[in-house]
C-alpha cells in the first residue's frame, strides 16, 4: 500500500511538473508578444510625431515620400 501511494504522489508531481513547464512556456510567448507590442507601438508614436510635426505650419500640400523618409529616420534613431 505504501508503495501504492508512493507511486500516486510521484504521478501527481510528475503532472504538476508538466503543467509548470506549460504555464512557463506560455509565459516566454506572452513576453514575447509584449515586447513586439512595445515596439510596434513605439513605431506608431514615432510616425505620429514625425507627422505632427510636419503638418504643423505646412501648406495643404505636403510631400508624402519627404514625410515617409522622415518616418523612417526616425524610426532609426
């Protein structure tokens, strides 16, 4: 009987185990999704400074590829 419930304890660490590696598994692939939404993010308000910035005192017409090369620069930086 005692080896009955030596086994049984073991088969409950043994799942417990399992279930850790799973939860730390899922916790490295959620780490990596913020950390790509940071810079995604991060990419978005350099683009919107960037636009702000060019549209405050430009006349209506503003060139597009001037502004998007300015994105990309400071996307850079």
């Amino acid at each position: 009987q005692n080896e009955k419930e030596l086994q049984d304890v073991v088969k409950q660490q043994e799942e417990k185990m399992l279930q850790l590696i799973d939860k730390s598994g899922e916790v490295t692939r959620l780490k990596g999704e913020v950390s790509q939404l940071k810079r995604s993010l991060q990419r978005a308000e350099t683009e919107a400074k960037v636009l702000w910035e060019e549209m405050r005192g430009q006349e209506p017409k503003v060139d597009a590829v001037y502004v998007q090369e300015r994105v990309l620069l400071r996307q850079e930086v």
